[in-house]
C-alpha cells in the first residue's frame, strides 16, 4: 500500500485530529497518553527521544517505545531529536512499525538542545534538513513531520515552512515563538506567523501557543485556519500551576484523588519547610517552560527533595577533557589522554603501562618473563653434545643394555 501523504495522511491516519498533546518529558509517556485520550485528545505524540541514543541502546528503545504497544494509543506519532540524516533515519526505521509517522524535532530552544546541536538550534542549516527530511521521506514506510518555531520575520518563517515541505515533510507543527522566547521571556506566541504558514504550503499545519482553555483552541482554529492546535501545560499571567505541579496533579488522577470533570481542584499548598524547595521548582519551571526537559524525572525529584539545594543545571557541573578516541571524559591521570575503554585497547596493543587506569600490562609481562628465567626446570632442553646420552629414553636403554 503506498504511503499517505498531505491531507490525505492527517484525514485518514491521524482521522482528521484537531486537540492534540505535545511531546512532552515525563508526561508524554503511555500512561499520560491513554489518559489524554480518555478525555478528548485525537492525537498524541511520544516524549522527543534522542535518536542516536535510540539507535545505540535496546534498553532505550524498550523502555521508551516497544514495551509500551497497546491498541488504544493510536493514532500515535513518535517524535526525535537528530542533526546527521543517516542516524535519524537509522532510529526511525527502528521506530516506524510502532507509530503512524515520525516527527523531527525543530522547535527546542534549551541549553541542552544548543549543546547537543539539534532542536530550534538547527533552524538556519536548511541545507542539512534538507537532506534530513528528504532521506526520511524516500527510506520510510509512514510519514514524516515537523515541529518548528518561527523566525521574527513572517517571510523568512514562510520560507522556512515552504522548504521543509518540499523536501518531503507531510504535517507541520508551528509554534508561534522564536527561539530566544522561552521561560520569563516567552511572551506571547504570534499567530499571525502561523496564518502565513497555514496559507503558503499545501499540507497540514498544526498550531501551537497560547492555548489555556478550550475556547481558546476555537478561537485559534478559527483565527490562522490551521487544522488542529497542539497544546502542553498552559501557564498564563498570574498562573502558579508549572510543569512540576502537572506532575503532581497526574499521580493524584492516578490515585482517584481529582476528577478531570470537575471544575475544581485542590490547591497546591508546598508542606512545611518546603520553601526552598518550592523556590528551586519554580525556576526550574521557567527555564523549562517547553520540549524535552520540562519537568525533572521522578529520581531527580526525590533527589531535590532530600537536598533542596541540589542543582541539575547542566552548566553548573564540571567540565570534563575528552578522550581524543572516542569522545568520552578522559581519565585525568592517563598517560594516553583516553577514556579506559580507549586506553585499555591501545595499552594491550602496545603493551604498555598506564597507571592512571590502573593497566599494567608491560609491568605484567616482564613480570612473567622474569619467573620463567628463575624457573630452572621451565627452561627449553639443550641439545645433547656429541658422545653423551640424548636424553632420558637413551639414557634408559643404555642401562637396561
């Protein structure tokens, strides 16, 4: 069967989905999918997975995507963070028979998106999406889409959208945001970018910004012609709810403690000297504000909870050397400047010693050398001189002689 494309692909696979959730770090998982679904959402998307991660790692893709097959959590898209075409198409091969199209992650504007080169940060190499998209498209079996933020001019937004399109993109997601709108500078998202969009290209586009409310997806359905609205934890002025408290709020539904019908939730009070804690949350709930590290892992919470000032700021931590091999932290102390894993290799090849690893394979081997030499009886036999018994079957036919 050939594959859908366009609005064929979104009125018949994704069965023509308006109210969609966005990718989301620990939320986006099963358990928050089946239970958006239950109450209204047409179309759900997985946490962004990193693709080379997803490539190198069973345990990864198990835990993140084969473990979690269920008929109910359909129509489902799974979304990837990549910057080389071969390893992203590599994870989406691996990826297609559990999802009805793959999406390209290109709207993260965090830290750890810059550092990792890939997310919004990859926006102005149009050359590599290009030949990103274009692979995907020609090697997989479904769809591929993308989620993109804008750039402050509407025209070179267009632009943008219209050459994701023609290398092989079939849906677009838009978020009406620029890159440098994220946290306390986030603003608000322009839909006027989105309308552009929507009326340059000839495939579907999903818009997303700004939603609090279900009025304010008609509202927004209405006003850029889209075809559906992507939305994740709303937060607007004078809000307090976070991406923290959504967590929250997620493990009390699971409990029965909150019906999602009732208008009315319980307050979040923060326990007693939970001040500090609270503090850190809240910043973090910020910076974090959307992609792929929205809220912190459940270990990474209980860790915060013990020690309230407790950092997971990846520029806070020490900076490490790499290996010169393999990209790796190198051992400070290692004579080769590797990783173990790398040194180990190049001290066996060479035999040689590195004491910063604790490798000793020179040492060892003269070491062995030197027990041979005192071993009298490990010695090779000299050949016998010329008259004198050859050895111990000579000398015992001599006697038996």
């Amino acid at each position: 069967m050939p594959k859908l494309q366009g609005f064929e692909f979104w009125s018949r696979t994704l069965r023509g989905a308006r109210h969609v959730v966005a990718p989301m770090v620990d939320q986006s998982e099963l358990a928050w999918r089946l239970l958006s679904r239950r109450h209204g959402a047409q179309l759900c998307y997985t946490p962004m997975l990193h693709a080379q991660v997803f490539v190198r790692d069973a345990n990864y893709r198990k835990e993140n995507l084969y473990c979690e097959v269920c008929p109910e959590d359909r129509p489902l898209i799974v979304q990837f963070c990549a910057n080389d075409p071969e390893v992203f198409v590599q994870a989406a091969l691996l990826a297609q028979d559990y999802c009805d199209a793959i999406d390209l992650n290109l709207g993260c504007p965090q830290m750890i998106a810059k550092r990792g080169h890939y997310g919004a940060f990859l926006q102005d190499e149009w050359d590599l999406l290009q030949r990103m998209i274009l692979l995907a498209h020609e090697k997989l079996s479904v769809p591929v889409t993308c989620k993109i933020r804008v750039f402050p001019e509407i025209d070179k937004t267009v632009r943008y959208a219209q050459m994701l399109e023609k290398a092989g993109c079939q849906l677009l997601t838009v978020h009406g945001r620029t890159k440098e709108q994220k946290g306390p500078l986030s603003g608000a998202a322009s839909w006027e970018h989105i309308k552009a969009v929507r009326k340059a290209v000839a495939i579907p586009v999903f818009a997303n910004g700004n939603i609090q409310c279900l009025q304010d997806v008609e509202r927004c359905l209405r006003d850029t012609g889209v075809q559906g609205v992507m939305s994740a934890g709303g937060q607007g002025p004078g809000q307090q709810l976070g991406p923290h408290a959504q967590g929250l709020i997620f493990c009390w539904v699971l409990r029965g403690e909150v019906s999602l019908g009732s208008a009315r939730c319980p307050p979040l009070r923060p326990r007693e000297g939970s001040k500090e804690r609270a503090g850190a949350r809240s910043k973090r709930a910020l910076e974090e504000e959307e992609c792929g590290t929205e809220v912190l892992s459940k270990n990474k919470q209980k860790k915060q909870l013990r020690n309230p000032h407790k950092t997971f700021d990846p520029s806070l931590k020490p900076k490490y050397a790499k290996c010169d091999q393999c990209g790796n932290p190198k051992g400070n102390r290692c004579v080769f400047s590797l990783c173990r894993g790398c040194c180990k290799k190049r001290a066996s090849k060479e035999t040689a010693d590195c004491p910063g690893h604790g490798l000793l394979f020179k040492t060892k081997l003269e070491k062995s050398l030197a027990w041979k030499e005192a071993q009298p009886e490990l010695q090779e036999p000299q050949p016998a001189a010329p008259g004198t018994p050859g050895g111990f079957s000579e000398v015992m036919g001599s006697a038996l002689a």
